[in-house]
C-alpha cells in the first residue's frame, strides 16, 4: 500500500459570548488542525492535532508543507519507521509543540488506515482492549465571561454535569488563591461527597504558592490538582508533590518520550498526562506508556479535541494498562471535554453519546469514524499533497 494524498484542514470558529476564560488567557475560538492521509487502495486515514495554544494554520501548513512530500509513497504499515524519519527530519528546531502536534495528526491518520486494511479497530493492532468503554469526567467549569456571579455560573454547571449523569467533573482554578477556593468550596458544597472532583490550574502557580493551595482545598476532598506549576518546573513539580496529599497531574505541556523521559524517571507527577494529538500520536504514546509502566508511574491521558481526536483517545483509552495490574485494578477516568465547541461533533459522521458516565469505545475497524466531508469541505480552509 502506497501513501498518494495529505490533506490537511484547518477549522475555526469564534466562541461570541461563549468565550471561556482560565487561568491564563480568556479562549475566543475553537481550532483545530484535522490531517487526511489517502492511499492508492482508496483506503483513507484521519488524524487530529491539538490546537489549544497554537494557530491550526501553521500547524496544517507543517503537515502540508513539511511532512506530506516526504511521506508521498511510503507505506502506511510502516508508520513507527516513518515517525523517527519525520521526528529526525524536525528535530533541529522541531523537538516539541507545533511540529510533534502535526506528527501526531499523520500518525494517528496512518494507524486509522492499518485499522481500516485489516478490518480490525486501532486497540487491537496495539494488542488489545483492557476495557470496551471510558468511564468520563467532565472538563468544563472554565469562567464563563459575561455573568453576574460566576461562582453561581459554575454551580449551575456543575450541577448540570451530575444531572447528567457524571461521576466526576474538573474545575478551572489558577486565578489566585483565594478565588480558588471560593470556586472549589462553592462547587464541592454543591455537588455533595459522592462525585469526583478535579481541579487544573493550567501552570498558573510558582511551588510554594501551589503547596499553599494543595493543603487548603484537602478539606474539600479535591481527587487531583493539575499542571499546579509550569512544565519546565520539574524541581516546582517534585516539591508540590511531596508536600501534597492531593495526586499532582500534568503533562499535557509535554512532547515525545524524551520530554516525558525526566517527568516518568525523576516521579515528577503522580498521574502523567500526555496527550495523544501532540505528544507524537499511537506511535510515541506506546513507548511513553512503556516507560511510564516501568518506572510505575500512572497514565491518564489528556483529550482535547474533535470527535476525531476524541476517538483516536478512546482507542488509546482501551489499550491503557494498569498502574499497577492486580486484581480489583483502579480504572482510569477518561477526559470529555464539555467546554463550548461549535464543531466538536459536526466533524465525524459517528456521534458519542454518553450513557450512565461512560462512552463506548468503538469496535469499528480504524479509529471507528469517518469525517463528514460535507461539513470538513464547507467549513474548512485546506491544503492539499497529491501524487498519483
Ligand atoms: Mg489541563
């Protein structure tokens, strides 16, 4: 099989009033860099790269410009042989964000085209399903813009969630210490002690600040306190999780298994959180996942996206081992983004529903979805590489 055609799309679309704030930037739009690889058997493969910080355009412009005329040809099944040529090719300036987010979307698309040949989903050519569905939390609870209270505001979300049926749920904080804890008291006092609460305060605190913080909300039974310190901060993450009772997380910042290798080998985290759509996609996650697995540190991963990335996550979810395997093991939580998105849904002709907490995991062959390419075409700008 021979690789003869790289599209990559970009979408965008304004938020309006729906604009979410967290602790660093107020979020305006939703974007997102969708990459389709096709091959001269009319197999076609999808893949997503994250797109929370940077422009979907540059990071489509590198699939198109940089990646695709360098894979023309080449044989999908040997996507771990094309990932180090393609890292190689980068690695001068491109180690980590945008270039490994755009690797990550043609690795993904190569692995949902194996799939799609053999007739088998992704979990199984990765070995095997530990789980058919993702028990969800739900990420939401950012500062919505525009309202009279928005401790009330979040309430009322959180509320919603648990009405819907949501075991667990993660809370923005990261806007100082004392609104923090106005924001974590007033959702734990209102959700009750049965549901799951997470808290990420996307790096917003020096060490000292986020131990201050860490040992305020034990009280409110907080499960785990996310990125509390920047990625580059391995010595602020260390400190923050020894002097903390509640699981410090992260990882979500972080690039390929070189910049995993000191977060897994020094136990920088308690729960590592690489992201499958920019941390290197099937290919890289597998060789993080190893290395997590022998240092024995926990693997949940972070999932932000459309519903393509979301079903390449949840073909990763499946194959998520345990940390450590044993006879009643603790079953990860899978990351459901909730926050605003115009077309989180639109892209795929597959929808995911959730039904009592949890989302199937799709036994179809490949990632289990198809774009919609009336939506892709009419709501995309695209670059296109093609050979016959
Ligand atoms: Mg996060």
């Amino acid at each position: 099989m021979k690789i003869t055609g790289v599209t990559a799309y970009v979408l965008e679309e304004l938020l309006g009033d729906k604009a979410f704030g967290w602790s660093q930037w107020v979020t305006d739009r939703r974007q997102t860099a969708l990459c389709l690889i096709s091959t001269d058997e009319g197999i076609e493969g999808v893949g997503e790269a994250l797109s929370t910080s940077g422009p979907a355009r540059i990071v489509a412009s590198i699939i198109s410009d940089s990646f695709a005329p360098l894979i023309m040809g080449r044989d999908p099944f040997d996507s771990a042989v094309i990932w180090d040529f393609l890292y190689n090719r980068s690695r001068d300036q491109g180690m980590k964000g945008l270039p490994i987010a755009a690797l990550s979307a043609i690795d993904i698309a190569l692995w949902d085209i194996k799939g799609k040949a053999l007739g088998l989903p992704v979990y199984k050519l990765m070995g095997g399903a530990y789980r058919n569905k993702a028990r969800v939390y739900a990420t939401g609870l950012y500062e919505p813009q525009h309202v009279p209270s928005v401790a009330e505001a979040l309430v009322a979300e959180a509320l919603g969630y648990k009405k819907d049926g949501f075991s667990a749920m993660k809370l923005k904080i990261g806007y100082g210490i004392d609104t923090d804890m106005r924001y974590v008291k007033a959702v734990r006092e209102a959700i009750g002690e049965d549901i799951t609460l997470m808290v990420d305060a996307n790096h917003a605190y020096n060490a000292a600040e986020a131990v201050r913080l860490a040992q305020a909300m034990e009280e409110y039974d907080v499960y785990w306190f996310e990125e509390p310190v920047p990625p580059e901060d391995i010595d602020g993450y260390l400190e923050v999780k020894q002097k903390s009772r509640i699981l410090i997380t992260g990882g979500e910042c972080e690039f390929t298994r070189y910049g995993f290798r000191e977060l897994i080998t020094r136990r920088a985290v308690d729960i590592l959180q690489p992201d499958l759509c920019a941390t290197g996609g099937f290919t890289e996650m597998m060789k993080i996942l190893a290395m997590a697995s022998a240092w024995n540190v926990a693997v949940i991963p972070h999932v932000w996206g459309t519903s393509v990335g979301l079903a390449a996550s949840l073909q990763l979810f499946a194959v998520l081992p345990h940390f450590p395997e044993r006879r009643y093991p603790a079953e990860p939580f899978f990351e459901y983004d909730r926050s605003p998105h115009p077309f989180r849904d639109a892209v795929t002709r597959e929808k995911f529903v959730m039904r009592d907490g949890y989302l199937d995991i799709p036994d179809r062959p490949g990632l289990g979805v198809t774009l919609d390419m009336d939506f892709v075409r009419e709501h995309a700008t695209s670059v296109k590489l093609e050979k016959g």
